[in-house]
C-alpha cells in the first residue's frame, strides 16, 4: 500500500531524549520501517524545522521522510504549532492532488497531525487513521496550570475521534479515557507499540560500570511527569546501588539545564548524590548499551500513555519496577515481568527496588519473563501487520464509499 504518515512535531529522524522528542519519534521511525519491509511504500510528513534539511530524505530503513514548509524553518515548541497545522494541511492537499504520490491512508500521530490529515484527507478521498500518543484531558489532569496544550487541544482531540475513520488506541487505559471523552468504541481498534527485538536484545555490549554496585537505570525525556524526582528520592532506601538517568540534552549541556540542576539538588538533599549520575541524551542505536548494563530498570512516570522504555528493557532481559500508570500495566505484568507500585511513592518504589535486588531468582524469572512476552506480543512486524489490517479495511471502505456516491 501507499502509506502517508503524519507527524508533525516528532521528525523520525530527530535526535532523541530533548524536551519534545521521545516515544513518538522511535515510534514512527520503526512503523514505518517494519512497514516498508514489509513491502508498503512510506512517506512520512514532517514540520520542517531547520533551514539546512532537504525537502526529502531517503531513509536506510526504506521510506521517505518529507519536511513540510508550515511556519518558520526553526525549532518550535510542539505547543507552538497549532496556528501551522492549516498551512501544513494545504501543503498536503496540493501534493495529493497533483499528479504526484497520492496515499491510500493517511495515519496520523498526536493530534495536531491529526487536524493536518482530516482536512487534507477530506479534500482528496484519502482515508484517516489517528494515533493520539497522549491526551490533552490526561495531561490536564495531571499537570493542572503548567500544562501549556493549546486551550482547544481536548475539544479538537474529541471532534477527531469522532471524524476520522479509525483510531488506534495503544493501550486499555487509553481506550477507558477516550470512552469518556465520547469516543465511540466501535471507531478504535487496540494495536500496541512495538519493540526493535535487534537493537533490543539480551546479547550485545553493556556499558561499564565501575564500582560494582547494583545499577538502576530509568530513561527519559527530562520532564517532570517522568517522576524522575520519585526515582532520587527512592534511592534513598535502596543503599547499596546507584542509579543512572538517560535522557535530557546531551551531557555537555547537563550543567545548565534547570531541570537537572533541580534532580542533582534533590540527590543532594537525600544524601544519594554520589549514587546518582546523569548520563544525559544516547542515540537511539546505543539505548541497548545501556540497558543491558542494568539490574533493573525503573519507570515512575506520574502518567505514561504507553510507554516504551520499559518495554526496549523487557526486550533487553531487564526486569521493570514501574509505576501503575496507562501503558505500563498493559506491558508489565505485576509479580511476573516485573512489578508495580503507586505513582509519587519513593517509599514504595524504594522497598520493591530493594527487594527485586535482594532475590537473584526473581530477578532471573522476571528477566526470561520479560523477554518472552517483549518478543512474543510486541514485535514490529506483528504490530505493522495488524495496522496494515486496519489501513486495508478504512480504504475498502472508503472506495466503496465513493462508488455509492458516484
Ligand atoms: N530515548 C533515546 N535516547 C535518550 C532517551 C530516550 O533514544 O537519551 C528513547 C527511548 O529509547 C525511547 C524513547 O526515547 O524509545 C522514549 O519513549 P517513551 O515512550 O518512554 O517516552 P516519551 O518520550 O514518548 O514520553
């Protein structure tokens, strides 16, 4: 199939761990790889933010990415860049009208993306499938005041829900929140992220490690509902090991980022500063390096709409310490590849960190646990086949759509 996708603000080939760049970016590089080697053609539409990018980039991994003119050719903040989503729309329309690649589906990411492809999808017949990646009502709830999502975002999020032709919901959690937004049911189909089982795997280097202590890693974007604040404060109840943070700006510019310098007070505040090391952003290609040199890996997001660290841990034979939020309970099996505790609980997170590193077997059963189930339910191939289901059934309907009105 011809296979559009849209994202605006996550390009996939972004450098990954800045304050905007994460799961989406890594989520649409690897759909769109396990697409194309599955045989689909792949075109991803991206902002086109910086004056030096090509207009198109051929990827090693078989698609295209496009960089789409809409707004000024610079960095934005993703919460900037509601007021391009219309010049990004029309850009798209004339390219499918011309006479150029016209896409049978269009599968839109985050929900500005989502306004881009429903406008241009509606003018030239091509059908819209739309992944969230977060909610606006989620967030909101979290985040109260410092949530900077454009103030329609939640009202535009439930009209496309209701207007596209099929939203993929990643988890059980979010298919809850979208029920209650007023989200038909019968317009979702569950289809999880994947994990890349080669770049992710139990076999391969491991970072060092000097001192011989035990190693908790948590990886993420430096923000503050990745609750890397619980993580400080929980090690001070697991004594013995130290723990290190991948993820932020890269580590010659940790001395100045505020929210480290926020995290390294803390440490000091606990006592645990000399247990506790930023490592700052790794390229995606080296994350297994770091995985692998883990005993455990921790997640304690305040909420997660998926989540896929723990799942590049499973997949690495890392067993998981998360916290009971969105995707994670769908991807951690609690006492079985790992467990789960409250969000905003150092004590708690501290005592199961503690007790996962004092018993050798159920860290080996979790591991091999975890592993399996990374590899048996989350394999890119697997999810591109399922999606290619739903891309197929939203385009048989479609054409059969426009011979009834023809
Ligand atoms: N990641 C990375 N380098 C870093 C930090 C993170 O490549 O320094 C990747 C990580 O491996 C994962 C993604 O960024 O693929 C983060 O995705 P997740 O779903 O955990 O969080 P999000 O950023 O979507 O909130």
């Amino acid at each position: 199939m011809r296979i559009a996708m849209i994202s605006e603000h996550a390009s996939p080939l972004a450098v990954l761990g800045g304050e905007d760049a994460g799961g989406q970016n890594t989520h649409v590089a690897e759909l769109s790889a396990a697409l194309a080697a599955a045989g689909h053609e792949v075109r991803v539409y991206t902002r086109w933010d910086a004056v030096d990018l090509p207009g198109t980039v051929r990827c090693p991994d078989g698609y295209e990415v496009v960089h789409v003119p809409a707004g000024p050719a610079q960095p934005l903040a993703k919460d900037a860049l509601l007021p391009h989503m219309r010049e990004f729309s029309h850009w798209l329309t004339d390219r499918w009208r011309g006479d150029q690649w016209t896409p049978e589906v269009v599968h839109a990411h985050f929900w500005m993306s989502g306004l881009a492809a429903l406008a241009a999808g509606r003018k030239t017949g091509v059908p819209v499938v739309q992944t969230y990646h977060a909610l606006g009502v989620v967030k909101r709830r979290y985040q109260g005041v410092q949530d900077t999502s454009p103030a329609r975002r939640i009202g535009y999020e439930r009209q496309l829900g209701r207007s596209v032709d099929r939203v993929i919901a990643q988890c059980q959690d979010e298919v809850g929140e979208l029920v209650r937004m007023g989200v038909p049911r019968s317009r979702m189909t569950v289809v999880p992220s994947g994990v890349n089982l080669r770049t992710f795997a139990p076999l391969g280097s491991a970072a060092e490690r000097d001192d011989g202590r035990p190693r908790i890693l948590t990886v993420g974007r430096l923000v503050e509902r990745k609750g890397f604040q619980t993580v400080v404060r929980a090690m001070a109840h697991v004594p013995e090991a130290e723990c290190v943070v991948v993820g932020g700006p890269p580590a010659g510019l940790l001395e100045t980022d505020p929210y480290a310098g926020r995290l390294r007070a803390l440490a000091r505040t606990c006592g645990v500063a000399d247990r506790v090391r930023l490592a700052g952003a790794v390229p995606r290609e080296e994350m297994g390096h770091w995985y692998r040199s883990a005993d455990l890996l921790v997640a304690a997001p305040w909420y997660e709409p998926f989540g896929l660290t723990p799942l590049e841990a499973m997949a690495c034979g890392v067993p998981v310490v998360g916290t009971a939020v969105g995707g994670i309970r769908d991807t951690v099996v609690d006492g079985v590849t790992g467990d789960l505790v409250p969000a905003r609980d150092p004590r708690a997170l501290g005592a199961a960190i503690q007790r996962l590193l004092d018993d050798r077997i159920r860290r080996f059963a979790y591991a091999a646990a975890a592993l399996d189930r990374a590899r048996e339910r989350y394999a890119w191939a697997a999810t591109a086949e399922r999606l290619v289901e739903v891309y197929g059934d939203v385009a048989a309907v479609g054409r059969a759509t426009r011979v009834v009105a023809g």
